[in-house]
C-alpha cells in the first residue's frame, strides 16, 4: 500500500471503505490559495492568455479566441463543424444488348461494394456551450445523400438537428469521475481503430432520444475501471407520415428502445478491454404498411428484439501502433420490427431491417430471426514513427500512415434455412504517403465477399458468392503535415464476381473517379 | 472460502487505498519554490485556471503535478464526447490530427518528452502559446519535475540534458 503524506493538501479519509472508495484519493486543493502557491487569483499578464475553452481542441487542432481572460468556471462558447463536397462518377461500359451504343459515365456510379472514399455532401455546424461542469451541446446539418452514401438512399436527411445533448461533468469525487448526458445524441462502440473508430466503424452505434451515465474509477495511475449505461428511444414515425416524396423508407410504424451496458478496464492507458451489450426492443404499430398488397390481408409483424454483445481488445504499443480486436454478437428475434435504434451494426448496416436483409435473408424469408457472429480487427501505424523511434514523431514530415483491416462474419443461425451457416468478410488497407505539407498520394483496397442467394427467373433460389474488390489511387491536398482540410482526387478500379456483376445488359462500372474535399473547423 | 473471501476484500481494499498523489505536496511545493520559483509562477499564471491550483486535475484537465500525475502514455478520450462525436467524417479527419496508431500525445519518458508536448500544445489557445517563450516552457518543466519528486540537475533541465532526464 502506497503512503499519503497527511498535510493540508494531502489528505486521506478514515471513513470506511465504500465511503473511501469515492472520496479518496486524488487530493483536494484547498479553495483558498495564499501568497505564491500556484494557482493563487493573479491578474493574468497583458496580451496572454483570452481565456482557453473548456475543453482544448484535439492535439493540433484549433481553437477559437474568447476574448478577454475569464473565469474559468465561466460560461463560453465554441463553434465548429464540418463542410464536405463529393462527387463519384463511373465510366459506363456498353451493355451486352448494344455492343455499339456509347459509352455513358454514371452519376452516382452503377458499383457496389464499400465505398473507398467517404461519399457525401454536407454542412453540420455545432455549437457548444458550457464550462467545465456543464455543457450544452448542438448540431445542425445539411446533407445531400444520395445512395452512393455508404449505398444508402437517406433523402429524408434533410436538414436536420442530427444531435442536441446537455452533459454534466462533476468535478472528480477523490478517484471517480462520473459524466452524464441527456437529449437526442449517438454513441459509439467497439471500434477497433484508434479515435473511436475505423475503417468499418463501430459494431455498435446507437442513436435516439435519452440518457447516458459514465464512471470512471482510476484503481491506480493509468488503470481504470470504467462503467457506462443507458437508454435510448427511436419513437415511431406514423406510417401516414410522407416526409415529402415518399422515398419507400420502411421504418415508418416502428420504433425501437435500446437498454445498454458497458464495462471497461484500461491499463496503463494501453491496454484497453470493454465489454459492451445492448439490447434493443422493436415494436411495430402498422397498421396498412404490412398489409400483403395481393390479398389485402393485414399480416401484421410480431415485435421484436435485437440483443448485441461485443467484447473490445486495444492495445496501443509506441512505436508501434495501435491494434483492435473487437468479437461481436448478435441475436436477433423478428428483428424486422426494430427501428433504428441499433442504427449502425455490421457493415453501416441501419436497424434490424438492414441486418436481417444483409445477413439472415431477404423478405419474406426471414422476418429477422437468427444469430449472427463477426471479429473486427484493425491495425493502424505510421512508419516514419516506426523509424524515428526511439526520437518521437508528431506527424509533421514525410511519412507513410496505414492501416488495415479485416472483418469475417458468420450467419449461426436463421430463420432463412438458405442463409443459416453463410459467412463472408470484408477486408481493407488504406496508405497515405505524405509527401509534403500540402501533398500526398493515397492507396485503398477495399474488398467484400459473402455468400448471397438470389432468386432465378423461375423463382428459384440459387445460392452462390458474391464478391465485390476495387482498388483505388489517388491524390490528396492539404493545407499542412496533418491539417484536417483536404482536396482529394481517386481513380478507383471495381472487380467483381460473375455472380455480383450478373445482368449484361446493364453492367456495373469498373473504372470510377472520385473528387470530395472536407474542411473540419 | 470465508478465508479467501477475506483475502479478496482484503486485496480490493488494498487497491482501493493506495492513495495517488495527485497535486502538489507541501515538500514539493517548498522544494519547488527553490528549485523553479519561475515555474511556479508560470503554473499559476497559465495552466492553474484548467489543471486545479495544485495541479489536481479537473473535470476536463488531467493531473499535471504531484507524483502520480503525467503519466506515460495519455487517458483515452471518449468518442461519445465533443465536437466530432457521431461524426464519421469528423472522426476520421481528426484522427489526421496525429501519425497513424500513435497515442494522443507522445509518451512521457523523458524531460524532452514533456517539453515537446507542453511547448507544442499547452495553453491550448493559440494566442497564449504565441506569448510564451522556450524559457518559459522549460521553466514549467523544471517546475512539473519537481513536483513530482523528480530530482533535476541544478541549474535545471534545458535541452542539452532533457533527454536523458527520465521519468
């Protein structure tokens, strides 16, 4: 047992242990500061400090003057946000029927697969306002969506407030830190990349109206226990509710509430473990939305669940790199009654309609009943730090950044007999070579292979792999070494399976170019 | 079994006591004055507003002094908190901000260490950081050191030994 000097500064509790267990600790610095003991009330020097925000902006990140020196404890305001710009266009090939027709290039793209550059057009702006205990937090954005997003139609995407959350952050009571968040927000879990994410995101994300509350106790310097729960809802949206031209989003008459838990014990600030579960109730109040169109007859869905279990590794060694491993699984019970509340799984996936489409079979086949189990890895490196190691690196020079993925899935169950025992993965690496502070080339594989069934002319189903590669380059400008803004300019190859590539008379593009450009402030 | 339900709680509260010493002590801090007068006024002029007065840490600044505090590797930021939270995007440029797989900040194993990020990074303001010299920042160092128990040459770690001046 390690020992406290008793002083004024120092102090250690004699109550007992449940008591020490939150008050201990950490010492108390005495409100009053006398004379030179740091932290005494001085007039801060002319021409210094315009007080700091409450929260610094990430290493190399920017932020924003407030004016004069203040409080701490003050109220401030920050602002920020994001502009993307993207277009995708594909070099068309000439259908089987006309061999002589021109050649006609494709907004978006006829490609499937993952989209090897992020693909979307949007403004979010967001505004925070707080100090340290309090924040208020909100963000508005504009997006034009269309299905080369991540291959997904979100007209409804409009603008849009996609979050508005206030957070509460006491101060650390001796050894615990406790956060709690109220509103309408998103959370993310289990990505196996570094910042909370990764070339195939979180395998759990959850969005919704609710609450969260978070605890982190620090056993010992570095080693920290941490637990997190809460409660989402995704309330129905009415199945009268047109949302202007009616895009066919099938969500309408559904709604989903999710229940999590999170478990976590980081050592050293390196080594990271964290089981996370959620479970999430789908419940469906259609009334016409399920009608079967031929007899009229109101076949109305049961309710629903979706439950998720996600076990997260992370190892973060320097020089090294960082590398996750994140094993996941679901199970699932009608789950095309959820909403979603459960709104990013394998592969961006949207709700128990996307997974039980991707994974356990189409409609009808299955209603979303079944299992579902994947590994998510991913390792992230720079080899100039990897070189100038034991000399650390901050980014600001030649370097080549990587990382690489691989994600293997498995169908233990489902309610399709066609679909129970299928697998696949996806599979990526991404480099960028950074050249100079305003130059770099950049290299992506970006592969997914799966075993898909599809229905033949006579109606049967016919059960084969379907399989979709592309490999892209290109060029990238920045503003400096590791500046968030950025010009990009890709060409990207597609390679597909026959089985994916399948209708001659309206091939998929293999040749696309990519332009998209993004200014985080 | 009641013998090792007795050792298990005996081994949670041995956890739980051992105190960390986060925040300066009073011999650091009589030290300090000595050692760094002019990183103790520094401490107070520009880092005490966000880390605490004794360098305790508060709800958005870690501990930066006493015995306990810097250590190697950086706590790991929440995802689900700030600016760029649910923001794929946002999270994927940010993660620019640094070389692929690194730590939020580099390690601390040397003086050399804690000086490249201080005087890189801190105050966050841009304004603030303009303002101070590379004196000033090795005298923070000096002053951050000490409170930590750490003895430094005299006349203070510079350059030329923070290198080989370890944590």
């Amino acid at each position: 047992m390690k020992t406290t000097t008793k002083s004024r500064y120092h102090r250690r509790s004699t109550w007992p242990l449940l008591v020490y267990l939150t008050c201990s600790g950490p010492v108390w610095a005495e409100d009053t500061a006398a004379d030179s003991v740091p932290g005494a009330a001085r007039p801060p020097g002319v021409g210094l400090s315009p007080e700091a925000p409450p929260t610094p902006p990430p290493i190399g990140g920017r932020a924003p003057s407030f004016g004069a020196p203040s409080d701490p404890d003050a109220f401030a305001l920050r602002i920020g946000g994001r502009v993307s710009a993207w277009t995708r266009v594909g070099v068309g090939r000439s259908p089987s029927d006309r061999p002589n027709a021109p050649v006609a290039w494709h907004t978006p793209p006829l490609v499937v697969g993952k989209n090897p550059l992020y693909g979307g057009t949007a403004a979010s702006l967001n505004f925070l306002y707080g100090n340290q205990l309090l924040m208020a937090y909100a963000s508005y954005e504009a997006a034009l969506t269309a299905p080369e997003w991540e291959g997904y139609h979100r007209a409804e995407l409009g603008p849009r407030v996609r979050a508005a959350y206030v957070a509460l952050t006491p101060p650390p009571l001796g050894r615990a830190r406790l956060r709690f968040q109220v509103g309408a927000f998103s959370l993310s879990y289990g990505a196996p990349g570094p910042w909370g994410w990764g070339l195939f995101g979180p395998v759990l994300a959850i969005h919704g109206y609710g609450g969260v509350g978070g605890l982190d106790y620090e056993l010992a310097p570095g080693t920290v226990a941490s637990l997190e729960a809460g409660t989402s809802a995704v309330p129905e949206v009415p199945e009268g509710f047109a949302r202007g031209t009616y895009t066919g989003w099938p969500e309408n008459g559904l709604s989903s509430i999710v229940h999590h838990a999170h478990l976590g014990l980081s050592l050293k600030n390196k080594y990271f473990t964290k089981l996370h579960f959620a479970h999430a109730d789908g419940r469906n109040m259609r009334r016409y939305l399920d009608d079967n169109e031929k007899t009229l007859e109101v076949e109305r869905r049961p309710d629903g669940y979706m439950q998720v279990a996600a076990l997260e590794f992370r190892w973060m060694e320097d020089p090294f790199g960082h590398f996750g491993v994140t094993p996941t699984f679901w199970n699932m019970k009608n789950a095309r009654s959820l909403h979603d509340g459960i709104y990013w799984g394998l592969d961006w996936t949207a709700g128990g309609r996307e997974m039980t489409d991707k994974f356990l079979g189409p409609r009808p086949f299955s209603q979303g009943t079944g299992q579902l189990a994947a590994i998510s890895a991913e390792y992230n490196f720079s080899v100039k730090r990897l070189l100038a190691h034991p000399k650390p690196f901050d980014g600001n020079g030649h370097d080549l950044r990587a990382a690489l993925a691989f994600l293997p899935f498995w169908t233990l169950d489902s309610d399709d007999a066609k679909y129970k025992g299928a697998s696949g993965y996806f599979v990526g690496a991404t480099f960028e070579h950074v050249l100079s502070s305003w130059f770099s080339t950049t290299w992506r594989v970006f592969g997914e292979s799966r075993r898909a069934v599809v229905a033949d002319p006579l109606g049967a189903r016919q059960t084969s792999t379907w399989r979709a590669f592309s490999a892209s380059a290109g060029i990238a400008l920045h503003s400096d070494w590791q500046s968030q803004d950025r010009l990009e300019l890709m060409y990207s190859r597609y390679f597909y399976s026959s089985f994916t590539d399948n209708n001659p008379t309206r091939p998929l593009d293999r040749d696309v170019l990519t332009l998209g450009a993004s200014v985080v402030f | 079994m009641l013998g090792k339900s007795l050792l298990l709680l005996g081994a949670c509260a041995t956890l739980a006591c051992s105190g960390l010493r986060y925040g300066i002590s009073d011999a650091d801090l009589a030290r300090a004055r000595e050692a760094a007068p002019r990183g103790v006024a520094l401490f107070a002029e520009q880092c005490a507003r966000c880390h605490g007065q004794h360098g305790e840490g508060r709800s958005s600044a870690p501990p930066v002094l006493g015995r306990d505090a810097l250590p190697e590797y950086p706590r790991e930021q929440n995802p689900n908190s700030g600016l760029t939270a649910g923001d794929p995007e946002a999270l994927r440029l940010k993660a620019r901000s640094r070389p692929a797989g690194a730590p939020a900040r580099d390690p601390f194993r040397t003086a050399a260490d804690l000086y490249g990020y201080v005087s890189r990074s801190m105050p966050p303001d841009e304004d603030a950081r303009a303002a101070m010299t590379a004196d000033h920042y090795w005298a923070l160092v000096n002053f951050m050191l000490v409170s930590r128990g750490a003895s430094v040459p005299s006349g203070g770690v510079t350059d030329k030994s923070a290198a080989s001046v370890k944590f």
